[in-house]
C-alpha cells in the first residue's frame, strides 16, 4: 500500500543503528519522519503555513516534544488518565531542539512553523532525548521549508574508564563524570548543554569534538535521505523589503550619533536606554510629514534599529569598551549577602550590577519529594530548584501566569550546576528545595541565581562540596570583508543589551576544582574551537573572581543548622523489626509521631531497615528516637527494666518489660517468700522492676524475676531442693502412675491424693 517509502540508516561510533523513514506515517504533513533506534520510535512532523504572519518581525516557530505513555506500556497517573500539557523534562528537551534548529532559518521569515516530535515506542537502553533533533532535522530536510540545515544532537559522556561514549545507556552513564548534549551542522557548533563533576575546559571542548564528528555522519544521510526524496529546491517566500537607498540614509543620519551614546559607557540601562531613546526621538520627529515618510515607516524604525546595533558592537570590536564603560573581562560589581531572610531555613541576596536574585533554601523530609512520572520512568528527587522571572524585575507590567519555557530553562541550568555539589543522599536525609525570585534583571539572571543558590546552601548548614560560581559569557565577531579574517572581542558577565546584539550567549558554572555546568547559544557560522577555548579560559577567570567576592561573605557551609530547620537522624535497624516499629496499620509509629511532634520515615535499604527522623528541636527528636531505640532494643540477660503487668495467671504473671516484649514472671520468682495467690501481690496495670534471667534458647520466650531484685528476708532458709526420682524408677508401669506427692496407685483411683493441694506445682 504505502509504495514511496524510503528508509536510511546511519551508525553510532560503537556501530548500533538509527533509521530514518519517511512515506509510511503522517503524511500530510509538511516533512514526517519516524526515526528508530532499539525499540525507541519517534514520530518526527514539521508544518509550516504558505502565507506569513501579517505585522511579525519574528520567526513563530514552535517545538513540541511529547512522550506517549502508551509507548512504554503505561497509564498516565491522575484523574484524567491522559497526557496533558508537556512536563518539564519534555519542555527542556523541545528547547534543546528549538535552540539548535532556530538560527538557522532565514531571519526574515515570518511563517508560523509547527515541529512535534512524538515518542511513539521506548527503550530505556536507546533514550530519546539525544535523538529528538535528528527526526526534527529530518523531517525539516526533506520539506521546501528554508532551512539552512541539517544539524543533529547527540549526548556525549565520559564514562570511569575516561572513554568518551557517544549516545550512551543508561548503565553507561552511571558514575560518568561529564554529560554533554551537542547541537551542530556538519560545519558548525551551534548548541551545547550539560552537566560536569568539576572538569577541566580541555575535557569540555575534547567532549564536543567527539560529539561533532558523530553529527557529521548524521547530517551526511539527513542529504542523502533529501536527495531520495527528490527535494531540489525551497520553496519561495516574501521576506524583508529592503531599501539601500533609504538605509544608507539613515545610516548617514544617526550611525555617528548613536555611536557617540554608545561610547559614553553610561552604566544604568534605563539612562543607557533614555539616551539612545533621545537620539531616535529627534531623528523621527525631524521626517516630514507626508504620505511617502508614513509608507515608509515600519522599514525606517527596521534600519534605525539596525543602525543602533551596529554601531554598538563597532563600539566594542573597535575600542574593547562596552556599553557600561568596562572593558571586556571585567565583571560588574558584586554585593553578595546572606542570613537575610530570619525565618528561611537558608536564604541569600546576591546582587551583580542590575541583576539580582532573592534566593531560599528550605529543607524537608522524605515526604516532601517530587514524585515524578513520566513514560520513560516513575522517580523521585530529593533536590528541587525553581526560578521565578516576575515582570518588575525588569519594569513591566506583565501577568504572573506561572513559570514559561525560559523559566524552566533556566532553573534546569541551575539545578544542574548545584546538584553536582550536594552531599550524596547515602550522607544527605533531606528534601532540598532551592526557590530563585529575580528581583532585577539586566543580565544572566540565570547566573546569579546559582551564585545565590550556593550561598543560600552554605547558609542552611547543607555540606557542599566547594562554592560555585557562575558567569555568562558573550562574543561580538565580524569577519573583515578585505581579509576574511574573524575579528572578534569575547565579553564576560554580558548585559542584557549585550546578549540582544551579540553572537553568543555561553552560561559556565563551577567550582575551584572544575566546570560543573554549562550551557552555550552560538548564532553565527565558524565558531573555531580555539576561540571557544579562549572564552572557556577568560570564563574561568571571571569565575574565580566571583568567587573570591563570595567567599568573603561565606566561605564553607555552616557547623550547624538554623535553630528552627528541622533536625534529622538516621538509625540502621534489623530488617526483621521494622514491622515491629511501624506496628499494625501503622499505629505505634502514628502513635510516636503524635506524641513527640517528630516526623519518621522508614525504608528498607539493603536488607536493612533505615530509619530517618526529622524534628524542630532537640526534645522531640530526642523522644523519638529512644522511643525507637526502646522497640529495636535486644534484650540482655541479667539486666534490669521497668515492666507493666498485662495479665495474671495461677502459675505467675506476664509482663511487658520492652515495647513489644513480654516475658513469664513465675510464681516463684515474685517474692522471697511462698506465694499461694499471685493476685494478692500483683494487679494487672501494676508497675514492677524486673531482671531478665534467661532466654530460651530454643523458643527466645523469657524468663523473669521480681524477687531476684528485692532484699532477702532476714533469716531467711531456702526450703530443700525437693527431692525427684530418676525416671526410670518410679514404681509400676506407666499406667500405674508415679507417686509425686503420695502414693497414687492406679491412675484410676484418685482416692489417696487427698485434695489439690497434696503436691507442689512449684
């Protein structure tokens, strides 16, 4: 039935195989590929609309990546029982797309383009995050749709062999000491992500040429795949008017004007802002008024807006002095603070030029986990990390409906440059919840909130590794059009305005001893890689700087928690007790929880039962735990405990000495002297010291003695130890009977034993 289907493949380096198909599915789309790798499918679409959007000056592309349940053979949790709006993780891995694939559409198109990528099967051996920009590419490739294509991603770890694996499994990724996703064309870098153990630079760049040299051989049969298809050329669309004549005019009239502002290095973005503002307020209120200059307007604010961008990075490629005045590694000023907030468990204000973050760290139990699920796994995280953009941070008045992509983004980042510094959990009983509020912004908000973090974390006593910092780097380049040769000025802790004309935004956290995250934007064609070293270098440098301001405030985490965070403590029980501890439907734990106000949480942890307790102050802790300790107890011979009395018998009385424990207290052994009526010493209620005389060996039922622990009688004679015969002698057969307190002849004849009391049951 389906006759146009055409199939590629292209292998990894270690020789596994993806496919690539397109003709079977989807097929009124633009551009459908299914992309297949072990058993992980994805469904790759791409629809872009023929006529553009009128009045946008943007390119309205939208990446969507969804994970099917049904795929991995699940359910969605909930109560609608169906996929809704995309997950963080979903929305993270649409950005990584998005960034890679967007600058290289034409700037001046301005058609709505929708990719979806849909993960249709999984395979928790192929994971799909590191082929979602392979389909997206291939089913933008295979379209008129203009894109100056393709790239691919790949992941890129280096395991604890030191290997650089390509696309690992997860098996592989276990313990890896670096974690990169790279984004590039057969020519050029264009995305990188990822996470690192506090690595060198050299292994960074090391890791994206392993991964570079993987995506050319994916580009390679993304063109073959085009080629089968039979697509030759793009499609035609109308894009930016120009005008030379017009453009030069405006050039001539404000180029030099707005450089002079520029060069002035006014520090203040909103003065910086008023001034340019002054410039192009005149020019626009000199234009005549007629029917030609109204026409003409949108392409006239176009050119002054490019004339202004010019002629700001002119500034820098030229003199090395930005914007605000500095010159290109110099970091803005740094007012770093911590203990701000009395009642936060931790909390910071880190302060950075006009970027600043409000940070907190709050410490919960296990209960305060975020459950995740999702089709590729069903988990939990005991470190969280939100950021928060409101729009008085950079003075608009913007609705608060909730976190965006790029708040998702953006506290990803820092989550990743963070969690590589925490204690590991084996060291660490607490939820960890880190919240960055951005209160100002002109900059790498992102970067402040792990400055932030780091010093909110050392100010809740949480035991990090070393202080991270955390810098974003920009790059102003242009090739000079006589030589061909890249002049270029790399930027460190860029302005907002910087990253608007800039060619690179690159985000580097780490500690003393390494990078531990990153994350790089490039927008221009030919980034080599020594240039990228040079920017790691100059990073590291500004890093270090921050650092130092940092530590100045705090330098290690604190000895000991806030007063009012909750105190915790770990007990390793036996396995076979921690029923005992949680009681039936959970009612002796509930009951110590409810009495001391601390919170347990017990789990079995290799064949061991780990009991985690969590208080607010020492007694309830302390209550908690020897209420614990008094049920796992083991009970030794010849010591002395407390008992209760819980039932009575003619031969003695019961009595619980230990939580769950309960031994015989003998007739004999309740007094000193001869005891006919146990009820006439002993109620049931009562409280009585015992000491524990032994334990049988063979049923661990226990012995106990209350005479043992009173003074002996003065005077007192031991009666004789009755006398017993062997076995074997006994008189008569054992029909007949044996005399154990007279003579008693034949069983049957009771006669001669007098009444019950003839013979001493003790």
């Amino acid at each position: 039935m389906f006759e146009n289907v055409i199939k590629k493949t292209v292998a990894l380096p270690d020789g596994r195989e993806i496919s690539l198909e397109t003709g079977r599915m989807a097929r009124q789309a633009d551009g459908s590929i299914v992309l297949r790798m072990g058993n992980t499918m994805l469904l790759a679409t791409v629809v872009s609309n023929p006529e553009k959007r009128e009045g946008a000056d943007f390119l309205p592309l939208s990446v969507d990546y969804q994970e099917k349940f049904a795929s991995a053979g699940k359910i969605p949790g909930g109560f609608l029982k169906r996929e809704g709006r995309l997950s963080d993780r979903e929305i993270l891995i649409s950005r990584l797309v998005d960034r890679a694939i967007r600058p290289l559409f034409p700037s001046d198109y301005y058609h709505d383009t929708q990719i979806m990528i849909t993960m249709i099967s999984a395979d928790k051996d192929a994971l799909p995050d590191a082929l979602v920009a392979l389909a997206a590419s291939a089913a933008l490739s295979i379209t008129d749709i203009p894109f100056d294509g393709p790239i691919s991603e790949v992941r890129v770890i280096k395991d604890t062999n030191g290997e650089y694996i390509v696309n690992p499994t997860p098996a592989q990724m276990e313990g890896c000491t670096l974690d990169l996703m790279i984004g590039a064309t057969a020519e050029n870098i264009t995305m990188v992500e990822g996470e690192m153990q506090e690595v060198g630079e050299d292994e960074m760049i090391e890791a994206i040429k392993v991964g570079h040299e993987a995506i050319k051989t994916q580009c390679a049969i993304q063109i073959e795949l085009r080629e089968a298809v039979g697509v030759t050329e793009y499609r035609e669309f109308v894009g930016d008017v120009e005008d030379e004549a017009l453009k030069e005019e405006v050039f001539t009239a404000l180029y030099d004007k707005l450089y002079a502002v520029a060069a002035q290095g006014i520090k203040g973005k909103s003065e910086r802002k008023a001034a340019f503002t002054e410039v192009k307020k005149a020019y626009f209120e000199a234009l005549p008024e007629d029917e030609e200059t109204e026409e003409k307007l949108p392409l006239i604010k176009r050119y002054v807006a490019k004339c202004e961008k010019k002629a700001s990075r002119d500034l820098v490629l030229n003199t090395k002095n930005r914007l605000d005045g500095r010159d290109l590694e110099e970091v803005r000023p740094i007012v770093p603070e911590v203990d701000v907030l009395p009642s936060a468990h931790g909390s910071a204000l880190f302060t950075r030029g006009e970027t600043q973050s409000l940070t907190t760290v709050t410490l919960g139990t296990k209960m305060d986990e975020q459950m995740l699920d999702s089709a590729m796994e069903s988990s939990s995280s005991k470190f969280i990390l939100h950021y928060n953009f409101p729009g008085f941070s950079t003075g608009e008045v913007r609705p608060n409906r909730g976190p965006g992509r790029r708040e998702v983004g953006h506290g990803n980042l820092g989550h990743r440059a963070l969690a590589r510094v925490l204690p590991p959990e084996t060291e660490n009983p607490y939820t960890i919840r880190i919240v960055s509020d951005i209160l100002e912004s002109n900059g790498s908000s992102s970067m402040a909130t792990v400055c932030a973090g780091s010093l909110a974390l050392m100010d809740a006593g949480v035991n990090i590794t070393g202080t991270v910092s955390g810098i974003a780097m920009g790059m102003i380049s242009e090739n000079d059009p006589e030589t061909g040769e890249l002049k270029y000025a790399i930027l460190s802790d860029i302005l907002g305005d910087e990253d608007h004309l800039g060619d690179m935004d690159f985000k580097v956290t780490g500690t003393e001893k390494g990078i531990t995250a990153c994350q790089m934007d490039i927008k221009v064609d030919g980034l080599p890689y020594e240039v990228l070293k040079q920017a790691l270098e100059q990073a590291n440098r500004g890093r270090a700087h921050i650092r130092e301001v940092m530590d100045e405030v705090i330098s290690t985490s604190r000895d000991d928690l806030k007063p009012h965070a909750p105190r915790s403590f770990v007990m390793m029980i036996p396995q076979d007790l921690i029923g005992a501890v949680i009681g039936p439907g959970g009612k002796v734990i509930q009951e110590i929880q409810k009495d001391t106000g601390a919170t347990i949480v017990i789990e079995e942890v290799e064949n061991q039962g780990q009991v985690s307790f969590f208080a607010v102050d020492k007694v309830a802790m302390d209550g908690a735990v020897d209420r614990v300790k008094a049920i796992v107890a083991q009970p030794e011979v010849g010591e002395t405990y407390p008992g209760t009395v819980k039932s009575l018998q003619p031969f003695g009385a019961f009595v619980e000495f230990m939580p769950g424990k309960e031994g015989l207290l003998h007739i004999s052994e309740i007094a000193w002297e001869r005891t006919d009526n146990v009820e006439s010493i002993l109620k049931v209620g009562d409280k009585v010291d015992i000491k524990l005389l032994e334990i049988d060996p063979k049923t661990g039922k226990f012995k106990l003695s209350r005479k043992a622990l009173l003074p002996m009688p003065e005077g007192y004679t031991p009666p004789p130890p009755r006398e017993r015969r062997d076995r074997n002698d006994r008189g008569g057969d054992r029909r007949g009977g044996f005399n154990r307190g007279g003579d008693r002849g034949d069983r049957r004849d009771r006669g001669d034993r007098g009444d019950r009391g003839g013979y001493n049951r003790r």
